[in-house]
C-alpha cells in the first residue's frame, strides 16, 4: 500500500522532527521510522472493521423496524442485507483479519453511538435505497452497496475524526488507505490473506525508505556543501527548513540510489513542495534541484543503472 512517495513524505517529516528536536538523534529516527511505518496499515485495518460493525448494524435496524408497533410500508420490506450477504460475510467470518484486529487493537474501544450515527448517515442515501429495492442483488450488487457506503463514511466528519483521534498519521495516509478500501471492497467476497499487499513492503520500507532516512543523516553535512554553492541569490540560513530538508533528500537520492530515475527524483519533491513547504517553494525546489542535476551529471557524480534513468 505504501507507496515511495508516502515513504519520501514519511521520512522528509522526521528529519525535519530531528532538525527541530535536540532531543532526537538520528538512531531516534529511525526507530521512529520502524514504528510509524505500518500506521498505515494499521489505519486500513481500522477503516475496514469500522465499515464492517457499520454494515453490521443493520440487522439492529431490522429488529427495531420490526418491534414498531404501527411499523410502515418501508419497515415491513427492510432486509438487513447489508450485513447478510456473502461479501459483508467474508469479512465477518474472516479468522485472520479478526486476528489482525485483535493484534493492532483496532477494534477497542469503538463508539456503539458513532456505529450507529454512522449507519444512520447511509440510511438516508438514495444509494442505500436503491439497493435494499433490488430484487435478487447478486455479489457485484453487495460490493457496490459496501463502497457506496465506505464513500459515505470517508465524506463524513465523524468518521475522519474517529480516524484521526486513533492514527495521527490519518491525514498524510488518507488517500492511500481510500485507495487500498476501495480495492479490497471491489474484491469481494474476500478470501485468503487479502490484506497481505496492503502491507508495508520490504523493498519500498527498508531497501528504500530506512536507507534514504539513514543515508540523508549521515551525509547531511556533505549534502549541504553541494546545495550550498548553487544557493545563487540565497542565504543558506534563509532557506526554509523544510525546504533544505527536500534538497538534501533529493541529492541523497540522486547519488545513491543508482536504480531511481532523475526525472522521478526532481518531479517527485517539487510534487511534495507543493503539499508541505510554501507556495514558492516548488519553483525553489525545482530550480536547485535542476541546477545540482546539471552540475553533478557534468561532473559524472550521478551513476545511473540502466538505459534512460538519467534524463
């Protein structure tokens, strides 16, 4: 699920923590580095039970609908299909995604209220509607019905902050953990270990990330004395610290990471300079970054692997 942006980001975030932090030291951050890294994860996992006590809750509306006394047209006709139905089931009867929750906590301590707060919110949706008014809904109807519903969760305002108060990792992850939901929703009925590509990788977490975190520590100083001459017009001391952080990074990766294309190198944090640094910074980052690119290629400093990974 992680993506090498989202692990660029990760790291850009706990240098500048170093940079600011006496405290800190870079053996911190790394181990910093280790434990943060599956928050990510551990959001999806989260996410995915809460949608699940959510579609659950049906069958809670169906017994409320039935105790009425004057129940109406529509209470007589609801289905808690929403909750028994192969998809919904698959994820319920999962042994090893219970497991997961089990282990990373994230089923404690779970509002009843906001479950059902949350249901309420999709009970009104045109969406849901439609759905409980099909005929024979087959498996493809079910797993549109819980996407619809995960959409309806993911706009909603307690449902961010439900995530939010638990991971404070939820608003750099929000879009990776949307997207990886939206892939196992439109997968089911869910078999086997369909979390497992979810998962923090090897080659993206420790090859890259841990690496580039590790290797931008020690060479801080020698990254500096690179950037610091083609600072034209600049005063070192002025350039915003996250800015310099990006920079060191960046040249970080374009000497010692032989299988990363340039082109990715530079687009990749003038990408991250228009989220995180000021609004000028992406023309900064990008004009340093393409000047250092020059240089160093002239100079035969920048080695890459393979045909094209330098233009």
């Amino acid at each position: 699920m992680l993506s090498r942006r989202s692990v660029r980001i990760k790291v850009m975030q706990l240098l500048y923590m170093l940079n600011r932090d006496e405290q800190l030291t870079p053996k911190d951050v790394v181990k910093l580095y280790k434990d943060g890294i599956w928050k990510a994860f551990e959001l999806y996992l989260f996410q995915l039970y809460v949608l699940l006590k959510v579609a659950q809750y049906a069958e809670k509306d169906a017994e409320k609908r039935a105790s009425k006394h004057l129940p109406t047209d529509e209470d007589k006709k609801f289905s808690p299909r929403l909750s028994q139905n192969d998809c919904t089931k698959s994820l319920a009867n999962h042994t090893e995604f219970a497991k997961l929750a089990k282990k990373y906590k994230v089923s404690e301590n779970i509002d009843e209220d906001h479950i059902k707060s949350l249901y309420n919110l999709f009970v009104d949706t045109p969406e849901y509607k439609e759905y409980l008014e099909l005929e024979s809904p087959d498996v493809k109807d079910h797993s549109k019905a819980l996407l619809n519903l995960y959409r309806t969760l993911a706009a909603s305002d307690l449902f961010s902050d439900m995530s939010e108060d638990r991971y404070t990792n939820w608003a750099d992850d929000d879009s990776l953990v949307s997207g990886a939901m939206k892939k196992t929703l439109k997968a089911m009925p869910l078999e086997g270990k369909f979390y497992e590509e979810h998962e923090p990788s090897d080659e993206t977490v420790l090859e890259f990330g841990e690496e580039l975190l590790t290797k931008t520590c020690e060479e801080d100083a020698a990254l500096f004395s690179d950037i610091e001459p083609t600072l034209k017009n600049w005063d070192a001391d002025r350039v915003a610290i996250l800015d310099m952080v990006m920079l060191k990074m960046a040249l970080c990766e374009l000497l010692h990471f032989p299988t990363i294309p340039t082109k990715v190198t530079l687009n990749e944090f003038v990408e991250i300079s228009k989220t995180y640094s000021t609004d000028k910074s992406k023309e900064f980052i990008n004009g340093i970054l393409d000047r250092l690119m020059k240089e160093l290629l002239d100079k035969g400093r920048i080695v890459k692997e393979g045909r094209g990974l330098q233009e």
